[in-house]
C-alpha cells in the first residue's frame, strides 16, 4: 500500500531540532551569569530559557539580553544557534503560521517554508544590539508570510485579503490586509519596527496594552501614549496616500 504519510514541515523539522539540542546531558545553554537581570546564576538550558521568555513578568531587559547574546552567536557561529534561535522565537513563529494560513490552500509545508525565510533574512541583518529584537525578528516572518499568502491566492484564482499591491496603495480598509500596511509605513519611515509592533500586537494580534507595557517596562500611560503617536502617523500617512490615489 501506499505511504500517505506527509513530509514534516521547515516548523516541524525545527522544533525537532531544537528539541534535540535541549537534550540532557548535553543540553545548549546560555551562562545566566552573562545575561545577567536577575537569571540563575548557571547555565540555563535553551528549552528552559525558551519558557522563562514566554512568561509575562519576565522583564523586558532579560528578554533583549537574552536576545541580543542569541542573535549576536547565530551570525557570529551560525549553527547550532541559528537552530537555537528558530527554537527560542518557534511560540511565536508559530503564531504567526496560524494567524495567516487559514484556509490557506496551498503547499503548507512551502508556506512555513516562507516564514522561516522571513527571520532569517532579519537574523543576518540586523544588528545584535538594537532594542526589541524579538518584535523585529517576528515582524519580518510575520511580512514573509503574508506575502506567501497572497501569491498563493492569486495563483489559486482566490480573491485574497493578502495582497502585496497594498504596500502600493495603502488600502488597508478595503483590500489589503493591516500587517501589509504596516509593513509599508516601516520602510517608507512613517513607523519605526518596534512601532509597528505595538500596534500589530495590540490591535491585530490582540494583546493587552497592560501586559505589553509591562514587557516593556513603562507604564500603562506611557504606553498609550507611545501607541497613539504612531496611530496617529499610521493615520495621517493613510489619509496622504489615498486622497493621491
């Protein structure tokens, strides 16, 4: 009889992977004494390091430390930490797989694919000392894989909610998805990345304002006010460009 049996996904494989680092005895670890922030003073386990990011009252300090020492290790040594930091960010990549790939009609496994590629490309690139990493490396799988989506549609004669003419046009209310649009104001310089990730997270993924500016370390006033500033921009350079369309 036939194998029906399906092929393992860019995510699956990864998870298997990381899995396999975090393996005791010789598990992959961080020195919490490098860190710093209040770690254990021991190595720490990725897989254990892995939940402590996850958690909310894990500061945002340890969370960029933690970050920066990751991404500053993959383009320095590239594997096992480019492994190590799919492992870290899969939660999240994760999340970001399911938000877009609903009724998604093509290849799955092509579609992953993609929004691997989309961290890695911010992984070589960008610069292991700047602030948010984490929101800038789920920002760029997070582009990737909307792109994917609203090719497949097209290919597939599908009229999709994913189209990249938004980046044109700025037709998020009508034909374009908003994570598009906000891709766009970054690189036309109406939002900065971490902007555009507070607004993703809070008003797309669903977030609450409290427990983002928690992460963040400011408070809830502060935060809203950071938020409003950039939607006001984001508002401004919509009404800009559709009243020049």
């Amino acid at each position: 009889m036939p194998n029906h049996q399906r092929s393992l996904t860019s995510l699956e494989i990864i998870e298997r992977r990381f899995n396999e680092l975090t393996a005791q005895p010789t598990a992959l670890s961080l020195d919490g004494r490098v860190i710093g922030f209040g770690l254990p003073d021991r190595p720490i386990p990725l897989d254990e390091l892995r939940i402590t990011l996850l958690k909310r009252q894990t500061s945002n300090q340890v969370k960029n430390a933690v970050w920066s020492e990751v991404v500053r290790r993959a383009q320095e040594q590239g594997d096992p930490w480019t492994t190590a930091a799919l492992g870290l960010m899969m939660p999240g990549l994760k999340k970001v797989a399911g938000s877009i790939a609903r009724n998604f009609r093509g290849d799955i496994a092509d579609f992953d694919a993609e929004i691997v590629e989309g961290f890695l490309q911010a992984l070589n690139s960008l610069d292991p000392n700047k602030p948010m990493l984490y929101s800038s490396l789920r920002f760029m799988a997070h582009r990737y894989g909307l792109e994917a989506r609203g090719k497949e549609d097209r290919i597939n004669g599908t009229r999709s909610t994913y189209d990249e003419s938004t980046f044109v046009r700025y037709r998020a209310r009508t034909t374009g998805h908003p994570d598009l649009v906000l891709a766009q104001a970054v690189k036309d310089d109406t939002l900065t990345e971490d902007e555009a990730s507070l607004i993703g997270r809070v008003r797309l993924d669903g977030e609450g304002a409290a427990s983002v500016a928690h992460e963040r370390g400011v408070s809830f006033y502060q935060f809203r006010q950071q938020l409003s500033r950039a939607e006001r921009r984001l508002t401004e350079a919509l009404t800009r460009h559709s009243a020049a369309a």
